[in-house]
C-alpha cells in the first residue's frame, strides 16, 4: 500500500479516456479526458463551457480525478494493483460500484448501496 501508487494509475487510466468529444446524443454532453461538463461543473462549483471542456489539460483534470475517484475509493489504502483496478472501475462505473465489487470480490458483506 503507498500513496505514490496515483500517479501511474492515473497515467494508465487516462489513457484510455480519449479526448475532446460532443455528440448531441450523449447525454453527458461535451466531454473531454473522461471528465463530462456536468462533473466539470460539480468539482470547480461554477456551470462550465463548451470551451472549457475542450480547453482541459491532462493536468488540469489529475486533481479532479484524484479527488472524485481516487480518493473515494481510498487509493492510498489499498495494494498495489488492486488501487489501479477499483479506481478504474470507479471512472468507468462509479465509486460505489467499484466499493461494492471490491467487498464481494474479498467475500465480505457490500455495506454500501
């Protein structure tokens, strides 16, 4: 278990985000490195733009995901490997559903819903 495990997890993850993108049949709307204006506007607490979406840097969204997924899933606590894979599941398919697979995978009682 180690703090330092982040960086590289993010570095492996957002790899395969992609990049700027705004289908009008996409519900998240304008997206750009995984991060959807909606959760753009959630994390910074101000509605984002188009432009803003599309102007995102990989830094500017590392502390975003560190915070929103990372973090959540307590990254920092878990050994490495498994970091990487619940923080992953936790981009792609949420925080609690990336907790709850790690409980079931380990036989233990999911406590969260």
């Amino acid at each position: 278990m180690t703090a330092e495990n982040f960086d590289p997890s993010f570095e492996l993850m957002i790899k395969s985000e992609g990049g700027f993108v705004n289908d009008p049949k996409d519900k998240g709307g304008a997206t750009n490195l995984g991060v959807t204006m909606g959760a753009w506007s959630s994390y910074v607490r101000y509605p984002a733009t188009v432009e803003m979406i599309k102007n995102l840097t990989v830094e500017d969204v590392r502390p975003f995901y560190r915070k929103q997924y990372w973090n959540m899933v307590r990254g920092d606590e878990l050994p490495t490997g498994v970091d990487y894979a619940v923080f992953d599941v936790a981009v792609n398919s949420g925080v609690t559903r990336a907790i709850r697979f790690l409980q079931l995978g380990l036989g233990i009682s999911a406590d969260v819903s």
